[in-house]
C-alpha cells in the first residue's frame, strides 16, 4: 500500500504545492470569489481530475486504487497560484493523524457506527452516513466522498453505489454490528483503506473551499479577527494539520441552523473566539484554547438527555494535538 500511495501522493503534492510560502487570506469581497482567493480555478481542477487513470480494482474490492495516478500542471504554475502549499510528506502525516484521531489506526473501525449517535461514521474522517429517512443533524457526508472517490477512478461495489443515494443499509448500531463479518461490509472496509490518502486530499480541498467563506460568514464586527487567526493558523508550521483535522472533527461552522441554542461550534466559531495571533508557535495554543472553550460551550447547550459531557476528555485530548502537531 505505500508503494501505490506514493504516487498518489506525489501528484497530490504537485497538485497542492510544496512548503515553504506563506499566503495571505482575505475575504471573497475583496478578490470577487473564492476561486480568486487563492488564484485556483475550479475548471482546472475538474480537468485535472479527468486525468487520473482508472483505480484497479480485483474481487471483493480488496485491491482498489492499485495505480491512482494523477497528472497536473508544472508545480510553478501552481506556484503562482498563491494557494497554501504542502508538501508531500505532510499530506501523508495528516492522513495518519486523523486516521489516528477518528479510528486509532484501527481499519476495523473505517466502518464503524458510535455509541449515542444515529448515523454511521465511515472513511478516514469518519464522515457521517445517515439512514434512508433520518434528519441530517450533523450533515450527511459521507455520499459526497463516495461521489469524490468515484470522479478519481475509484470502482465502488455496486450495493455501495445503490446506498450512496438511499441511505446507510443499518439503521441502528447493532445492526451495522452485526454485518461487520459479512462480505459487503469487508469489501467496503477494504476499500475505505485502500483509499485512504484520496480521502486526506478530499478532507485539504474541503478546508481550503470554506477558507474565504469562513470571512465572508464571520458577523462585521469580527471579520478582521477570523481573517488575522486563520492567517496565523495557516502560516504557522503544522497549522495545516491543525486547520484540516478540525473541519473533519467538528465541521467549517457555516451552518445557520446547526447547533444548539443558535450556537454551533465548527471552525468559524473556534477562530471568533480565538484571541487575536500572529503566526507561530503561540497561535496554536490560543485556536486549542478557544477549541476547548467552543466545545464546553457546546455540551452546556446540549439537551441533558445526550449526556455530551462524556466525549470532552477525548475532544480534549485531540485538541491538544493542536499544540504541538509536528506535522
């Protein structure tokens, strides 16, 4: 598997830059669109994307995207670009972190359903995947990865591709339990696997999307803040891991109608909070402290009957990651 994820991370890193550039954020007013934002075409991106060769796929699905190769343009014209750059390297190093994060490093749990909720958590994200029927509260994420996957070659089992637009098949936990054993599921754990790395570049380019929208939706009078920490996040060693595992953990924030009592507590949230940074070591300090408080903030609004107080020493703990990333 590291053999063939090498290839795909080469190409992912030409696609997303190298380190070693710093990049100012501003808001969409002031360079018309997020496309303009970071000087990215979305136009380009699709054609890129019908470059890469067809994932190969064996029985069962066991061996999905043995050749995910990707041709894109000269690294200098990406250069130009002005978009936030990583490397290879630390694409792979945030592809494992939040392997880690979400399941332990556990494939078993790529598929995976937790206690209290009512919907699966699936993939390297563990993005959600409610049942036919039931209220997205925290979105229904896990259809566009497979629609991700697809769009690079990935072959997805056809049951897969049926479920994608009806609904996850187990509408309970012990159910999913279950149908761990069967072949269907094995397959889809496989597959969740074998592609672990076209998922991280899906969790990178989910982030940079909301970059502009996150100023755009901040309220007037804490624009220039959410614009000065976002800027001292990304242009700080590591704050990329930072920045892209916290989207993945608790969302962009974008989202009027989500949370409790008008309050929800994505990424937008974290940086209004957030004293005002500059880049460096300290500003990783101050999103993890304004991380902790956002999320305390969150279990106080929480209906009693979920009891959320029991999930803050592990969102604890992956904040604190935050501090010192080393990625």
């Amino acid at each position: 598997m590291r053999i063939r994820a090498w290839g795909t991370l080469f190409a992912l890193a030409v696609a997303i830059g190298t380190s070693g550039c710093s990049q100012t954020i501003h808001t969409a007013k002031e360079d018309d669109s997020d496309d303009l934002l970071f000087g990215y075409n979305k136009s380009t991106v699709a054609k890129k994307n019908t470059k890469i060769q067809k994932a190969q796929g064996s029985q069962g699905g066991r061996k999905q995207a043995a050749t995910q190769r990707q041709t894109y343009a000269a690294v200098n014209e990406v250069s130009e670009s002005g978009m936030p750059r990583l490397s290879s390297n630390e694409l792979l190093l945030i592809a494992d972190r939040i392997f880690k994060n979400e399941s332990g490093g556990d494939p078993d749990k790529l598929v995976h359903w937790n206690d209290g909720e009512n919907f699966a958590s699936m993939g390297l994200g563990h993005f959600t995947w409610y049942p036919a029927g039931r209220a997205a509260r925290f979105g229904n994420t896990f259809p566009d990865l497979l629609g991700h996957l697809q769009s690079n070659g990935v072959q997805l089992p056809v049951w897969v591709q049926q479920a994608r637009y009806q609904g996850a098949p187990w509408r309970t936990k012990a159910e999913l339990m279950q149908a761990k054993h069967t072949g269907q599921v094995r397959e889809l754990q496989d597959l969740l696997y074998q592609t672990r790395l076209l998922q991280a570049a899906y969790i990178v380019e989910r982030t940079r999307r909301a970059m502009p929208k996150l100023v755009d939706a901040a309220p007037a009078y804490s624009r220039a803040r959410v614009a000065q920490n976002l800027n001292a996040i990304a242009n700080t060693p590591g704050g990329w891991y930072v920045l892209v595992d916290y989207v993945n953990f608790k969302g962009e924030g974008l989202n009027t109608s989500g949370g409790y009592k008008g309050q929800n507590w994505g990424l937008l949230q974290v940086l209004e909070d957030m004293q005002p940074s500059q880049p460096g070591q300290q500003s990783l300090h101050l999103f993890a402290d304004a991380a902790n408080r956002v999320l305390a903030r969150r279990v106080r609004n929480s209906p009693p009957a979920r009891n959320e107080a029991r999930w803050l020493a592990g969102w604890s703990n992956r904040i604190n990651t935050y501090r010192y990333p080393n990625v």
